[in-house]
C-alpha cells in the first residue's frame, strides 16, 4: 500500500467498502487463520486483493451472494471489475480493479 497517494472519492470509497465486504465474507464463511489485503496501482489500474486461507469455495458453482454482487455493481458503475477465485480447501480471493488516471482522476469511459 505504500506510495499509492490519494484517488478521486468514488474510486476511495468504492475500493474501501469492496474490501470490508470481502473481509466481513471471510469472517463470516471462510473459517481462515490468515487474510491478506493488498492494494496496487499500475498502467492506470486501482488494484485490491482480498486473500484468506479459509475452506474456500467452488467458485464456478456459487451464485454471487447479494454482499459480492453489490461489490460487482459497485466496481462497474465505475468501469471496474470483480474477480473470484477460489476452490474447495484453498481459500478464496477476491480481486477488484479500477481505471485510474496517474493524477488520481478516474480515466473517461470507452
């Protein structure tokens, strides 16, 4: 998370609440003993990573629960993404991204 500076509002707030969901899910189902949260930015891209060693999940055959597709609908009203990974005895991460500018302004949509 060092040297990542400040982003538009939106961007902030959407990373912080997508990350608290992610972390309230591990609390809740993983039955984890360790959660890594990782932020980035890169090539214009906002970047978290929620990872527990919990019982995960498979991942293909689990419906997103209302708590992930509001994460989902979150990161895409702002051009973003979800990614879930996870199986059975692995844990799960939870990946999103964001376009953003090196100036912190979220980059206009295409």
């Amino acid at each position: 998370m060092d040297g990542l500076g400040r982003y538009p509002q939106d961007a902030e707030a959407a990373v912080y609440f997508c990350c608290l969901e992610a972390l309230q899910n591990v609390a809740k189902y993983a039955q984890a003993t360790r959660v890594h949260v990782r932020l980035s930015a890169h090539d214009g891209e906002l970047t978290f990573e929620v990872t527990d060693d919990g019982q995960g999940f498979d991942a293909a055959r689990t419906p997103l629960g209302s708590g992930m597709q509001n994460m989902a609908d979150r990161l895409a009203a702002l051009d973003g993404s979800l990614e879930v990974r996870s199986r059975p005895g692995e844990g799960a991460t939870v990946t999103g991204r964001l376009p953003v500018r090196p100036t912190g302004s979220l980059r206009p949509a295409t």
